[in-house]
C-alpha cells in the first residue's frame, strides 16, 4: 500500500484519496463518504466509475431506443417548457390585473373616434354580423360586441374574458340588454379553454390575440373546440405583410406592448392561425397591412 504522499513528475503532491499498484501501475480509490470510520473496501477507481456510469446511460438508451444526447436533453428541455410556460401564466395574471383597471375607460379607446378613423370598429362589425349557431366570443371583455351580434342567427352566445373586472361590464350590459337567457359569460384563460371539443359554430376573437401571451395555443384551442364545419373570424393588430413595416413593428413591440394595454403588433396571426391546425380561408388587410380581418377553419 502506497502512502497518501506521491511523485509527480519530480515534485511531491498529495492525493485525498488513496492509490496502490505496482511501480508501472497506479489506480486512485474513490473515497467513501463515510471516511476514516468506514472499514469497507470502497476500491472503484476513478476511471472504472466513469466508465460503469457511461455504461448504464448507454444500457438505458439503447433499452428505450434513445440516443445518449436525448437523456441530458430531455431534462434540459422539460426545464425549459416549464419555466416558458410559467413565465407566459404570469404575463396572463398581469393581464387580468391591468384588465381588471382598463375597464372602466376601455370603451373610449376600443370604440372612439379614433378607432373609426383606423376602421377598426368596421372590422369588428363585419366579424360579429357573420356569427351563427353556437358561438364563442374569446375576449369578450366589457361586451361592447354584444350590440352588433345578430340574435335571430346566434342561438347561444359564450363569452370568455380573464378579467374579472371587465366581465363585471359584460354583465351590465347582458342585464341592460336582457340578454340573460342567450348569453353566458366566463371567466378563463384563452390558451386553456374550459369547452368540450367540436363545440362551437363560431368563434369570434376581435382585438385579443394581439394581447394573450400564448396566442398560438389560443388557436390551437380555438381549432379544438371549433366544428369541423364551423367558421372562426379573428380581427386583429398583426404584423405587416410589407416587411420594412413589419420590422418596424418588430423593433418598437416591446414598447407598444408596455404602454399599448399588453398588445403586440408585430405577431404574424395568419402564419400562427395556420401552423396551429387552422385553415385561412380569408384575409382582408387595412392600415398597411397592420390590422386584418381573417376567416378561418379547420377544415
């Protein structure tokens, strides 16, 4: 047995671990964790170690089928969808917080003077006129639509919103209206729909994809629960089909979205729509091509 004190090269150097071997062979122990009390005989080299742990790893793929790269990225991975995902649940609280203060002057920016002379209010009238059957209205909010929806045509109407503050002017207006018996109001998240698939004839979304922070499961969602002969028609904020604009709109996002109520701008929803299982069949561009009116499907 060799002591704790070794040659290197000429020059002394200690090892905290034990080594024994021959003069042309020297193995260094793995210390027990237990130490000086231990009396057992912890004698796996270092490189017998790494080599039996390679081993396994290997062993463990090729029983699943996986290469080695897939186990040190799969944790990898999970970690990074998680935190996303918690990340983008956060970013809705604080929607629904902000929300939750807009409501009460939110009619003014949505409907003004303004928002006429962009033709916003036109594209929001056109979307709702062409509902039908069973209908999903996603970011109801304070239901300043409920007025452009055609009852003889719409035999029920759901509205969901994550505000409480802005369903509570949902609610007014459904009472105002006595609309009680046709609507049904919800709260809940856009990219967690709280509906049986195959559900709806329509899904109208105006002015809210732009805001959710997870807008591609929104229309994933907005696929699932649409029937196969159903049709969604989604007005929104997008980005624009002429790229300098569409870059412009890229670089000033961040600020739109801080002091603009959440909303992006510079999301491509028609690309988006369909890389979510959904089929465009229309698009009708406005305001150079930032604002659309779009028909989708599923089939």
């Amino acid at each position: 047995m060799a002591t704790q004190g070794v040659q290197v090269n000429g020059a002394a150097a200690t090892r905290g671990n034990r080594s024994e071997g021959t003069s042309g062979e020297r193995r260094t122990f793995l210390s027990c964790s237990r130490r000086r009390r231990c009396r057992c005989r912890c004698r796996i080299s270092r490189r017998e170690a790494l080599t039996w742990t390679g081993k396994s790893a290997l062993a463990f793929t090729s029983l699943v089928g996986l290469p080695l790269s897939a186990v040190f990225l799969a944790d990898t991975t999970t970690n990074a969808v998680a935190l996303a995902s918690e990340e983008t649940s956060k970013k809705a609280e604080r929607i629904a917080r902000d929300y939750d203060k807009y409501s009460e002057k939110y009619d003014k920016l949505e409907v003004g003077e303004l928002a006429k002379a962009w033709q916003l209010s036109d594209l929001r009238q056109t979307a709702v006129s062409k509902a039908a059957g069973r209908t999903l209205e996603i970011g109801i909010g304070t239901g300043i639509n409920l007025e452009l929806y055609d009852f003889d045509r719409v035999t029920r109407l759901t509205g969901l919103d994550i505000s409480e503050g802005m369903l509570d002017k949902s609610k007014e207006r459904v009472s105002e209206k006595n609309l009680g018996e046709r609507v049904e109001l919800v709260q809940g998240d856009a990219a967690r729909l709280p509906f049986e698939s195959n559900s709806f004839d329509t899904v109208i979304v105006t002015y809210a994809l732009c805001v959710i922070p997870d807008a591609e499961s929104s229309l994933r969602e907005i696929a699932r629960v649409l029937k196969s002969d159903g049709s969604g028609y989604l007005v929104e904020h997008i980005s624009s089909d002429f790229k300098p604009l569409a870059s412009y709109q890229s670089l000033i996002s961040p600020f739109i979205a801080q002091f603009g109520k959440g909303c992006d701008p510079s999301k491509d929803i028609p690309s988006l729509a369909q890389a979510s299982g959904l089929r465009l069949v229309d698009i009708d561009r406005r305001v150079k091509g930032t604002v659309a009116l779009m028909q989708v499907s599923t089939s």
